[in-house]
C-alpha cells in the first residue's frame, strides 16, 4: 500500500487580515483549497483549511462590496 502527502501549503497566499485580495484571486484560490479539503475530509486539516478559505472569500467579497458602494 502506497500514500501520497498532500501539502495543503504548497500555494498558499500570505492570510494576513490586513491584506487585500480581488475576488478573482480569492475564488481562484478557494476552488484549489476546496479540492484539496476534499483529499482529506474529515480531518482536522481539512477542518482548519475550510476555515481559511471561508475567511479569505469573505474578506474579499467585503472588499468588492466596499468597492462598488464607493463607485456609486
């Protein structure tokens, strides 16, 4: 039996709360994670890892939101 190591930091972005981050970007990123949640579900790995990604959409759909009410 054989195992493959999943390095879930491999292209990971600086989660810093003071970091801004595009949508894109963010979507981009979040789809990778949630690939990778997924190859170790239920884990707590997997747990910290969807917490993250919530995180990380959530700052950036503030930052969009914010964005387009300063525009109008």
């Amino acid at each position: 039996m054989s195992a493959e190591i999943v390095r879930l930091s491999d292209y990971r972005i600086d989660d810093g709360a003071d970091s801004e981050i595009d949508l894109a970007t963010a979507v981009d990123v979040a789809i990778r994670d949630l690939r990778e949640i997924l190859t170790c579900w239920g884990s707590e790995i997997a747990r910290q890892r969807a917490q993250e990604c919530e995180s990380t959409l959530r700052r950036a759909y503030c930052g969009f939101v914010d964005d387009q009410t300063a525009s109008q």
